[in-house]
C-alpha cells in the first residue's frame, strides 16, 4: 500500500492501508459511514478554492452525521490537512462543534509550518528522487506558484530571530528573514505570495477533542 503502482491506475494509495484496516470492522461503509475529503494541495485555506473546500467540507460532515444516525463524526487528518482543519474549526461556532464532532485525530500535523518549504522554494524539492532523474530547477518554478508552500513556511513565533534555517557562503537567513531571501534569491514575487498566506497561519484552538499522532527518531529537514 505504499508507492505508485499499476493496480492503482497510477495513483498513489493514500490512506489505503487505514481504509483496509476501517473496512475490516464490521459496520464501517464506504461513503456512508466511512468518507475522504480531498483538497488541492496547492492551494491555502485562504484562497478560493480553499475557501470551497471549507464550505464543502461543512457540508460532508453534517450529512454524514445525518445519514449515520446523527451519530457525531470522527476527523482524521495527515500532514498540511491538519493546518486545513485548524482553519475549519476556527470558522464554526462552538454549538456546531459540540453536535456534529466527537473527536479530531492529526496525523503528523504540521502545525507549526514545515522547514522542508523552504527548499522547495530556494532549490526545489523533490524528496529522495535522484537529481540524475528529475530537474530540481524544472520543479522548483511550479512549486514556487503553489500558494500552499508559503503557507507551510515556519511559524515565526516557533523560531527565534537568530536562529538560522537557509546556509550559504555569504550569509544565513532566518524565517524573520524571508523577504530578503526572496530578493536575494532572485525571487521578489515570493514575497507577495507569503503575504497571501495572512490571516489563515495563526494557531487556533480546536475546541474539540484533539488526539495527536506523529513519529520519533525520523530525520527530518531540520535535524
């Protein structure tokens, strides 16, 4: 269940294996009792189409709760879904999250933004595929147009003014520093798309009751 591979068609199987697991509890159904919410990836909660998506979400989640018994529902989210989620249970009022949620389950949740962003936006982030195979360049000028890296950026509060994430021979930056990195990367629209962001980084109560599940001794981008 982990990788593209032909029996999917060319699709990754994302969150297949939990599905499995789900289906092989009596009583779970798909699309009734079990249900997906996709997203675009390269967009922020803030933006248009991210702003659909919240609307569209609310409504999932009610007529699920109604074609279910009015039985409350449970949200698992992985990774930038749970920035996605943070956004959503800021807009609904407390009433609402007390009759339609019984509990939020975030799976690595990047709550407070991902170092990783930023390599995609100075080289190009490509994971672990060999630069042999694949233009890092090529792939950091589409992911420079995904307003969704910039909302994955660091969170300033988590990280102090000193304390560098981008090395290089002249210099170093921090996540304070990013509008002089755009300059000086050559990237001065960078800055208005991280403004973009505005509004729909902050970190809010759920307000609900919130499991956290993530992973230890894993390297990461930052150490």
């Amino acid at each position: 269940s982990s990788g593209i591979n032909a029996e999917y068609g060319g699709y990754y199987p994302y969150f297949k294996a939990m599905v499995d697991g789900f289906m092989a509890i009596p009583g779970y159904q798909k699309g009734v009792s079990l249900r997906a919410a996709p997203y675009d990836f390269r967009y922020g909660s803030n933006s248009p189409v991210g702003k659909l998506y919240l609307t569209n979400l609310k409504k999932l989640i009610e007529e699920t709760y109604e074609i279910n018994g009015q039985k409350k529902v449970n949200i698992v989210a992985h990774s930038m879904g749970n920035i996605y989620m943070l956004q959503f249970f800021k807009q609904v009022s407390k009433y609402w999250k007390n009759k339609y949620i019984k509990r939020y389950i975030a799976i690595s949740g990047v709550f407070g933004g991902a170092v990783k962003s930023i390599r995609a936006l100075v080289s190009g982030e490509i994971e672990s595929i060999p630069r042999v195979l694949v233009d890092a360049n090529a792939v950091r000028s589409f992911q420079r147009s995904f307003q969704s890296v910039y909302w994955l950026l660091p969170r300033k509060k988590l990280w102090e003014k000193d304390e560098p994430l981008v090395f290089t021979e002249n210099r170093n930056y921090t996540i304070h520093e990013m509008d002089e990195l755009f300059e000086d990367i050559g990237f001065p629209a960078g800055k208005e798309l991280f403004a973009s962001t505005d509004g729909s980084i902050d970190f809010v109560e759920p307000d609900v009751d919130v499991y956290c599940i993530h992973g230890s001794d894993v390297p990461t981008a930052a150490g």
